[in-house]
C-alpha cells in the first residue's frame, strides 16, 4: 500500500479506529509528521490533538547513542536504559542534568506549538498513540512507557505503517496494535507515501490550531 501523503494516510487509519469513538479517546502524536496522521484521526473521532514530545537523552561524548529519553509533562518523564548506564557508568548528575536540559526544549517546544493551551488529560481516557509510521521504534517506546505511568484507560498504538518486528517489540507497551501495513522489505518510512516532505513548524501549529478549533 502506498499512501498519498499523511492525511491520506490518516483517514485510512481513521477508518479501523473508529470503534474507539464513544471511549473517550484522545489522539497523542508524536511531532512533527504523525501530526498530520493524527489530526484526520482526530477529525473523524471527534477527538482532541494531543502531543508527545520526546528528546533523546545522548550518552557522555556520545551524543549519538541513546541511555533514555524525557517525555514532555507535567512533571517531565524520564525513561532511561538501565542496562546501558551500568554498562557506561554514567554518573546519576550526568543524567539528570541531561534530563533537565531536554525537559526544557520539550517545554519551549510546546510553547511554540500550543502557546498557552494546556495538555489534555490522559487519565481515564483511551489514548491512541499515533506517528506516520515506525523504524525501529525507540522514540515510540519511551513515549508509550511514559503515557502508561499517566493511567489511560486504554493505550493503543496506531501507525500507517512499521516492521512486523517492531510491533512485536512494542506490543508489551499497549493494550493494542492498529497497523496497516507490515512490510517485509521495510527500509524507511518515506519509501511508503509519494509525498514524504519535511514538516515544517508552521504545518504543525496550523493544525494543531485547526484542531483545538473543532473540538
């Protein structure tokens, strides 16, 4: 399946969720592209547009290799790989310094994003948690293990497209999986919309206001 763009991809996606409709949800994207997936999901549900905002926490010299993440909230989320700062020794003020310094761009982010409207609950509801596809799904588990500590009702994960293998792996963070495709020859996300274009900040709040508009 190739889709036309996001939005295209969206009101696919929107289709096998729509069973959610009367269970609260609320739609989680993670920025910038599964904006776009999830504002169609969040038209056609009736839902409010939400986001989870992610920053990789980069190892000591090793900017590249990730020990955790801090997921935006209020308090932020950590979520760190225990496994690999015992394997680095990597001091606790490291981390938490690191922490505090990527909590802050999730917040400035926000604000650019959202201004002064305040995030939607996650408690009690069912949240779907949506991006406009999954590579090896990182990311996506820190924001799926810090959504879980906010006691949603019921947490779906709801891509257009991802490795049959990266579900697996992340299948033990959700109640549920809604994917459309699972290729097996799955190089990068891109290869599966003809238009794949960077999203820019202005298409993010575009929507995202058009969004809170509507709901």
């Amino acid at each position: 399946m190739m889709f036309r763009d996001r939005h295209d991809a969206g009101r696919r996606l929107a289709a096998r969720l729509e069973r959610f409709r009367d269970r609260q949800p609320l739609v989680l994207a993670l920025p910038r592209g599964g904006v776009a997936v999830g504002f169609e999901i969040a038209a056609a549900l009736k839902a409010p547009l939400d986001l989870v905002l992610v920053r990789k926490i980069g190892a000591p010299e090793m900017g590249e290799l990730a020990i955790g993440a801090i997921v935006d909230g209020d308090p932020p989320e950590p979520v760190i790989d225990d496994a690999i700062v015992a394997e680095l020794a990597v001091p606790r003020s490291y981390i938490d310094k690191e922490a505090a310094r990527q909590a802050a761009e999730n917040q400035r982010r926000r604000k650019l994003y959202f201004k002064d409207r305040l995030p939607v609950p996650v408690a009690g509801r069912t949240a779907l948690m949506v991006d406009d596809g999954i590579a090896t799904g990182a990311t996506m588990r820190a924001a799926l293990l810090a959504t879980r500590r906010r006691k949603p009702a019921r947490l779906v994960l709801a891509v257009p497209v991802a490795p049959a293998a990266t579900l697996e792996r992340l299948g033990a963070e959700v109640d549920e999986i809604v994917c459309l495709e699972t290729p097996e020859d799955f190089y990068a996300i891109g290869q599966f919309y003809a238009d794949f274009h960077q999203m820019s900040d202005e298409e993010v709040i575009a929507l995202l206001d058009r969004a809170a508009r509507t709901a």
